[in-house]
C-alpha cells in the first residue's frame, strides 16, 4: 500500500465523518435527555422534602393529642 494512497483515504474518513451531523445530534438529544432528568430529580427532591414535613406535622399533633 503506497502511503500516499492510505493518507488520501485517511483525509477521505476524517472530511467524511467532520461532514456527518448524526454524532452531533446524538450528543444533543443526550444533553437535552440529561438536563430533563436533574430537574426531575431537583423536582422530585422538592416534593419529597415537602412529604416528609407534612407527615412529621401530622405525627407531631397526633403524639401531641395522644
């Protein structure tokens, strides 16, 4: 194999693959997937943190009233 010939099908690859946008979008819809799930689970946190004072609330009175 000459090595002219093996770095003009490098070049080829490489302008072939700088030219393909799939990778691209890819690694977005994993950055917008990614984002999505911190704010749920910052959500999720929120809410449970709310849960757990309401039934500490609940369980304070009920022991108070007892």
């Amino acid at each position: 194999m000459k090595p002219r010939s093996l770095l003009r099908r490098l070049t080829g690859r490489v302008s072939l693959s700088l030219r393909d946008s799939r990778g691209a979008t890819a690694v977005e819809y994993g950055l917008i997937l990614a984002l999505i799930v911190i704010v749920m689970i910052v959500a999720l946190k929120q809410v449970a943190n709310a849960n757990t004072d309401m039934w500490r609330n609940v369980s304070d009175k009920v022991v108070a009233a007892g």
